[in-house]
C-alpha cells in the first residue's frame, strides 16, 4: 500500500509540473523541476527545457498512476500468501523503475531544449 501511495504522489508531482511547464508557468526559482546546467542558464531555458520536456513528464505520471492501480489491484485481488507480497513488491519496483526512466529521459529532452535558447 505505501508503494501505491509513492505511485500516487509521483503522479500527482508530475501532472503539476507538466501543467505549469505548458502553461509558462513554471518559474525557475521553485523547489523542484528538472535542473540541468541548461535548464537553469535563464528563464527562457528553463520554461523552454520543461515545455521540451512536458510529453515525458506526463508519460511518467500515466506510468506511476498506472503502477499504483496495479499494485493495488494486486494486492487486493490476489490471495496473500508469501508468493503473492513478492508479485506486489515486483509490480511496485518494475513501476518505479519505468517512471524513473521515462523522467531522466524528461530531463535529457529538457538539456536539449534548454540548449536551443539564446
């Protein structure tokens, strides 16, 4: 069930974050976002790199939504015996692992489109 939760969070931070990044939004000097030496040069790099980057972003808040539900689904549905709480923790781990990648990819696209600026 905690994995689900950190799934959820993880979801919710990157909708947030894609949604400002479209919206212009996003100002540098907020707490969390994708630094990069590019991404952080100026302003217009820092909304240019987040606009790049806001489909992975949002790919990577379908992954987690999706692994929580999974867990979820997994958890309740199968019957708890030893073999079971594995299949729960494989699930969680296989979920983290894909939104964490779909989000260093975010911040590879973000350097690319930071660099584009000035």
């Amino acid at each position: 069930m905690v994995l689900a939760f950190g799934l959820f969070f993880l979801a919710g931070l990157s909708g947030t974050t894609r949604r400002l990044a479209q919206a212009n939004a996003f100002p540098l000097d907020t707490k969390w976002g994708l630094r990069t030496a590019q991404t952080t040069r100026s302003e217009a790099a820092w909304a240019a790199g987040h606009r790049a980057a806001a489909p992975m972003i949002a790919a990577a808040g379908v992954m987690s939504l999706l692994g929580a539900v999974m867990i979820l689904i997994t958890a309740f549905v199968v019957v708890p015996t030893a073999s079971a709480i594995w299949t729960v923790v494989l699930v969680a781990l296989v979920a983290y692992i894909l939104a964490l990648l779909m989000l260093l990819i975010a911040t590879l696209v973000a350097n690319g489109g930071a660099r584009k600026v000035e």
